[in-house]
C-alpha cells in the first residue's frame, strides 16, 4: 500500500512523496505480531509447570485480546 502526500518546495513546485506504509499496513503488522506472540505463549505454556504455564497462557489470552479490540472497537 502507498498513499501519496503533496508538499510545496522552496520554490514554490508541488512535488509528491509517495509512502511506503500507510497506517492501516502498519496496524495490520502489529495484529499479524500479536497473533503470532499468542500463538507462541501457547505452544511454549505445553511445556512448562505451574506459574509459568500460568504466566504464558495469560500473555496469550492479552495478545489475543489486542487483536480482537483493534478489529472489533468502533472507530
């Protein structure tokens, strides 16, 4: 995705900046990070006793939980 922006130079010239990312790839980056950090809390808790199970899966659950409120808030 690129979204382009005008700007003026000294000499008065329009010139167009094209980015590389606009802010819904960025925000979208972000989702595709926190499911995977999610993805591997829980695989990583399998392994593990107690407090850090505990620790993992609750490391999950709030990465999971970002996702859903970034996808599901009202904008």
């Amino acid at each position: 995705m690129t979204t382009a922006t005008k700007i003026l130079s000294h000499t008065g010239d329009a010139k167009v900046i094209k980015r590389i990312f606009s802010g819904e790839a960025v925000v979208g980056y972000a989702v595709l990070g926190c499911l995977v950090a999610g993805t591997i809390g829980i695989i990583k808790a399998i392994g593990m006793e107690d407090v850090g199970a505990a620790a993992c899966l609750l490391a999950a659950v709030a990465a999971f939980g970002t996702v859903c409120y970034i996808y599901f808030r009202k904008s």
